[in-house]
C-alpha cells in the first residue's frame, strides 16, 4: 500500500505544477504568456482562438485529474 501512496502523491505534485502552468499561461485581460507560444504570432485571431480552446480542453483534463487524484488521497488517509 505505501507504493502505491507515493505513486498517487507523486502523481497528484506532478499535475499540481502542470496545473499552475497551464493557468499561468492562460490570457488574461491583456493577453498571456500562451502567446509566446503561437497565440498572436502570425496566425491572426483564428490561431489564437485556436490555442486558447486546446489550453482550455487541457486545463480541464488536469484538474479533473487533480482532483481525481485529490480524493484518492482522501480515500487512503
């Protein structure tokens, strides 16, 4: 049982920095940092929108899984 507590610990840290990253990247009010990374580079404001839904669709599946791992945990201890 402790192996598997510290793969779900590990795991939960690990989506935890994830997490913080892709919020962070996120745009704000005055843009973000995703367009460092194609947002308003050259692809106009359909690029942009583009990488914005795919940021979404991936901050929702961490979280999910944040909080999966989250009641794991609350189930072991």
């Amino acid at each position: 049982m402790p192996v598997v507590e510290a793969i779900v610990v590990t795991l939960h840290v690990l989506l935890s920095l994830v997490l913080i990253l892709f919020i962070l990247l996120h745009r704000g009010q005055g843009g973000g940092l995703s367009d460092m990374f194609g947002g308003g580079a050259g692809g106009g404001l359909q690029g942009s929108a583009v990488v914005e839904r795919n940021l979404d669709r991936l901050t929702i599946v961490t979280a999910v899984l944040f909080g999966l791992t989250n009641c794991a945990l609350v189930v072991m201890l």
